[in-house]
C-alpha cells in the first residue's frame, strides 16, 4: 500500500478512537505532508485521494475543534516505535488505558525532544 493511503488509513481509524473516547478537541499529526496538505486543501482536490480524504474529514463535525499539523519525522519517535512493536508482535496493539511502561517513556521522551 502507498504510504500516503496508508497514513490516511491511520486517520481514519485515529478519528473513529477519538470519537469513541469522546475526545471535544482534537489535534491530529502526521509526517506525511501529502496527506497533510490533502486534508487542508479537501475542499479544492479533485484527485482520487482529495475526495477520499474530504469524505474522511466528514468525521471532523463530530468535534469542537479540529487541528492537523505536519510534524517533522525527527520528530515522531513515539510512532515509529510503536508501528515497529506493531510488526514485530503482528498485531495493532490497542491498549486502551492499560500500556507497557517502555511505551509511556518513549512517548514521555518524544514530548520532551519534541
């Protein structure tokens, strides 16, 4: 799979979490700058991807605010770690509350670095 449609399976699947935890403000982020400018620009892309990703961004009603930023990959430690324990262990690793403590230090770690 493209990594573009991959990210933007992410999303799709991030935005069904937040809402189902009854997240009211959301900030979204991504180091994928085509899926990032795709969800800014989704009102005027008439691409294939555009329209996907405008369907997706229908999601955003659900919540009071809604925010998507380009981060730097440098900068997403915490999600390359967790894709990587992912692969390794061949499942999706949903946690809920309840997580090993070397996830919480990564992610602990990469705000701080962030």
């Amino acid at each position: 799979m493209d990594i573009t449609w991959a990210e933007l399976d992410a999303l799709k699947e991030g935005l069904k979490l937040a809402e189902r935890l009854k997240i009211k403000r959301l900030i979204v982020e991504s180091d994928c700058a085509m899926l990032v400018n795709a969800v800014k620009k989704r009102r005027t892309d008439i691409s294939i991807l555009g329209q996907c990703v405008r369907k997706e961004c229908d999601a955003f009603s659900k919540f009071d605010s809604v925010q998507v930023n380009w981060v730097n990959r440098n900068s997403n430690y915490a999600a390359d770690f967790l894709c990587n324990l992912a692969i390794r262990n061949k499942n999706d690793l949903y946690f809920d509350m309840e997580y090993p403590s070397d996830i919480h230090n990564i992610i602990i770690q990469d705000v701080i670095n962030g």
